[in-house]
C-alpha cells in the first residue's frame, strides 16, 4: 500500500472545472474581519512554508477583504490544530492547511472526536514527495551505502522527524521493514525542526519535503539519496526512487485547504474561489516549480470523495507499522 501521485490524479478532473455557480455565490459573503489561517505543524515546515506563500500571494495580488493570519498548531501530530479548527466558535473565518495528518491523526488518536467528513473541503493545492537526506560530512553518497551503515550502527543509528504515524514516519517504517533496519526514532513538533537539526547533525538522517530541506541542500549541507515519488524529480535527476530499487511503493503528502466544520456554502464558495485564483497565479505555479511540488488541483467534491479513499489507504499503511 502506498500513496502514489496516481491515487490522487485519479480522483481529479482533467482540466478545471468552471466556476461561475462558485463564484455567484461567493459574492454573497466578502470577510469583515482577519481571517484564521491555521497550519497543522510547527514553524518551518512544509506546510507552514506554503501557507505564508499563499498568504503573501494573497496580499500582493490583494486578493481578499481581510488578511489569512498564519497560527501554527502543530501540537500533537496536528491534533492541536484539528481541535481547534473542530471547535471554532466562527467557523466562517477558519480555515486549515492539511497534510495527511489529517487523515492518521483522528485515526491513530479516536478519543479526539475528530470526524474529517464533518469539515468544509475548499481546494487541492498539490501534492509533495519525500526525500531521504544526510549530512555531507557523513560521507555517505548512494542509499546502499546508507543501508549499510544503518545495519552496522545495530541500533543506534538516528532519525528525527514529525512524529509517529506522521508522513515521514510511515515511510521510514517501510524502509526499515524492507531492508531490516533498527533506527532510533526522534519525533520534533515540525519538518524545519527536523532539517535544522540534521544540519547541525543532532540526528543522522530525516525523510523531508524538497522545500523543507532546500536552503540546506544548497548550501552543499545535505546529500540526497533517494527519492519516494513515482518518477525521478526534475530537481534531483540523479536521485534514484525506492521503486527502482525493486519496491513498490511511492508516498506524497497532500496540500491542502479545508474549512471548518459548520462553515456557511456562501464564506465555502468565497475561499474556494479565492484558493481557486491563488492555484491558477503564475506565483503559485512557480512555487510549485521551484519546490519540486507535483502541481494537481482538486476542488470541494474531489476532495471529498479522497478523504474516503485516503481514510482507507492510511489504515492500511498505520497496521502495516503496528499502529
């Protein structure tokens, strides 16, 4: 079982769809007041670092009435968030950016009372790919040279990343049920914490989004090694992927725009016309770009047919690891 860039295609259109009964009705609510943009991780991060784009394309392109306010709840593996956003008393003005911790959280913790088909889908944004990255001063340049010395540590080799069950973890398990690794596992509140401490070599190696370890990686800081998408990324062409190396598996983690639960279809059809211009932007398409993101664009009832699909594949990938 693997998140494939192809489970998500699949459950998009193939071109746009048009938006003229959306926008009607978006021109029913305009926002009086700053809008709640809540990020489901920590600072630095992946999702963090997408949301203050979105956000900064919003202003300069003076897109909405109101300002998105960036507020990182990351607490939890985004439980912190998902509560929040579930428990908002306005929910016309609080809307969420998602990984797919929304889809293992409410799984891996059921006393949160978190039902996902409860919030408001807005807009698919894109999808991203994992890396697995090392410190150039650990000499190691190929993944088997990884996994060798990954068997030689007998246990004490380290990793950090955002949290058991989280996205990097699911993958890190898989590579270690493949190859019959014993890694010692550190789990930080954010992939930029993760990345920031793999460059001052507080831990051996992480599994981090491109964008998460892009200032490092040019800095010549961080080696690539291998790549967990379907194909090889034009930004890393000598990156092999895991399925070359005979697996079949692939992991992208979703971006996301959701709403919360109980949000009006006028303040709905406002956001998702406004995430529907800030997707079609040339900044947006060139963040995608510069990112190594795989441009896809879902809008409320893609979306909501996925989180089904999504659901399932990620109890699947949970037992897999014992969770």
């Amino acid at each position: 079982m693997s998140i494939t860039k192809r489970n998500f295609v699949g459950l998009a259109l193939a071109s746009l769809v048009a938006f003229s009964p959306l926008s009607a009705l978006a021109q029913e609510w305009k926002p009086r007041k700053p809008i709640d943009f809540v990020i489901m991780a920590g600072p630095g991060g992946g999702a963090d670092q997408i949301a203050r784009f979105i956000q900064s394309v919003a202003e300069k392109k003076d897109m909405t009435t109101r300002p998105l306010v960036p507020n990182n709840k990351g607490g939890g593996s985004g439980a912190e968030a998902l509560i929040h956003v579930s428990g908002t008393n306005d929910p016309d003005y609080t809307i969420l950016v998602t990984l797919n911790s929304f889809f293992t959280t409410p799984l891996r913790q059921p006393n949160l009372g978190i039902d996902i088909q409860t919030f408001t889908p807005v807009a698919m944004m894109g999808v991203d790919p994992f890396v697995l990255w090392v410190h150039k001063d650990s000499g190691i340049t190929s993944f088997e040279q990884w996994v060798e010395t990954v068997k030689a540590a007998d246990g004490d080799y380290v990793m950090g990343g955002t949290g058991k069950g989280q996205e990097d973890s699911i993958v890190i398990a898989y590579m270690s049920n493949a190859y019959g690794l014993d890694i010692k596992y550190i789990p930080y509140d954010g992939g930029g914490a993760v990345a920031k401490d793999l460059a001052g070599q507080q831990i051996m190696a992480t599994v981090n989004n491109p964008a998460e370890a892009k200032g490092f990686y040019e800095a010549g800081d961080f080696v690539p090694l291998l790549a967990f998408s379907d194909e090889r990324m034009p930004a890393y062409p000598d990156v092999p992927t895991l399925k070359e190396k005979g697996h079949d598996f692939s992991y992208y983690n979703q971006r996301a725009v959701v709403g919360a639960p109980g949000m009006s279809d006028a303040a709905a059809a406002y956001y998702g016309d406004l995430f529907t211009a800030i997707y079609e932007s040339e900044e947006w398409q060139g963040y995608l770009t510069s990112e190594s993101l795989s441009p896809l664009w879902m809008d409320a009832d893609e979306q909501r047919a996925y989180w089904t699909t999504q659901v399932e594949n990620h109890k699947a990938l949970l037992a897999a690891m014992g969770e």
